[in-house]
C-alpha cells in the first residue's frame, strides 16, 4: 500500500470484528484532528500524514459499509460458491 498506515490495510480491516473498527475509526479522527491543529499552527512536519490518514478513514468506513449492506468480498466469494455448489 502507498499511503496510510501499515497496519490499517483492507485484509486487515475485514479481519476486525465491529468494536474494534469502530475504535480504529475513533483513534484515526483524533489523529487527523491533531494533525490539522498542527498543520494550523505551524508545527507539522510531515503534510503527507493528513493524506493518510483521511485515507485510512475512509478505508474504515468502507469496510463499515461493505459490512452494512453485505457486499464485502466475503459476500461475494460466498455467492460464487454457492452458483457452482
């Protein structure tokens, strides 16, 4: 993965059951909130952070969503196997 943590990548994420995403999330926005007050005042030193961490966002809450409406890739492969069985 190029940008965002290391260790918020989608394999990952789909691992997750739906409290710790969801403090994942929590953690990730008190990051991005940190790093705007910084980037505001002239102390940042690394501006390709904020890109990554809003990435990182929205990677959660796509796997949140993907989880809402049942179409994550676990969704999928089980309507493939369920075509060929």
């Amino acid at each position: 993965m190029a940008v965002g943590s290391t260790n918020l990548t989608p394999e990952q994420l789909r691992g997750l059951e739906p409290g710790p995403l969801a403090d994942a999330l929590a953690e990730a926005k008190k990051e991005l909130f940190n790093l705007r007050f910084q980037s505001a005042t002239g102390q940042l030193e690394n501006h390709g952070r904020l890109r990554a961490v809003r990435k990182d966002i929205a990677r959660i809450y796509t796997e949140m969503r993907e989880r809402e409406l049942g179409i994550g890739r676990e969704a999928v492969e089980t309507a493939e196997n369920e075509k060929v069985g």
